[in-house]
C-alpha cells in the first residue's frame, strides 16, 4: 500500500495492519472524524451546507487539517509521540492556523471550528 489507510466508500475504510501502532490508531482516528465532518448531518446544518455549496474542495481540505489537528491533540494528550507532522501538508501553509483553531479549548464547537477554518482557508487563495 502507498498508505496506511483510506476512504473506500462512504462508509468503509482500509487500513495497514502490520505497521506502527500509534500511527495506525492516529489514521483510523482521522477517518473516523472525516467521516463525521463530511456527513449527512453537515448538511442539515444550513450555515456548513452553505459553504459545502460554495466551495466543496475548500471545505475537504478543512476537514482534513482539523481531522488532522484533532489527532495531534489526541496524541499529545495521551502523552504519545506524533509522528505524523508532515501529513496532509498538501492543505496548504494554512494547516497550522486551522489547527490553532482546534487547539484553543473554549472553541470546541466543531461546526464553528469548520467555518472559521474555511474562511481562513478561502483567506489563502
């Protein structure tokens, strides 16, 4: 495998087993909170609908840096080693901002999290 997990379907992923076992936790965990930024219920929510509508792309790569900061926070709080510093870097120098928003703990209202970071990122472009 090129990685050690991905989405197959809406609902199903596929992971590597055999490997690390912080990273293998770290990839399924970031999966699982994808799945739930990118869901049904996104949609119920007119204000995350709305950006949905107006930039799809805008909005997985939101997903993905919180879905990866949330992990790091995960890591660092159960006193592991992160060692997934360089992934999904792809989102853009605007990861780390995204991230501050993850990281500021009276800010975890995960849909404002979403439109904050999808203004920053729009920010970027």
């Amino acid at each position: 495998m090129t990685t050690m997990g991905t989405s197959l379907l809406a609902e199903r992923d596929g992971f590597y087993a055999h490997g690390d076992s912080v990273k293998l936790v770290t990839m399924i965990s970031h999966e699982v909170c994808t799945h739930l930024l990118f869901s049904s219920e996104c949609f119920r929510n007119e204000k995350i609908a709305s950006l949905i509508r107006e930039d799809l792309e805008r909005y997985l790569r939101v997903v993905e840096a919180v879905s990866w900061a949330t992990n790091r926070d995960l890591i660092d709080e159960l006193g592991l080693k992160w060692t997934m510093e360089k992934a999904f870097d792809w989102v853009g120098p605007i990861k780390e901002k995204i991230a501050d928003l993850v990281y500021e703990k009276n800010l975890r209202n995960y849909w404002k999290i979403m439109r904050e970071g999808f203004k920053l990122m729009g920010n970027q472009e």
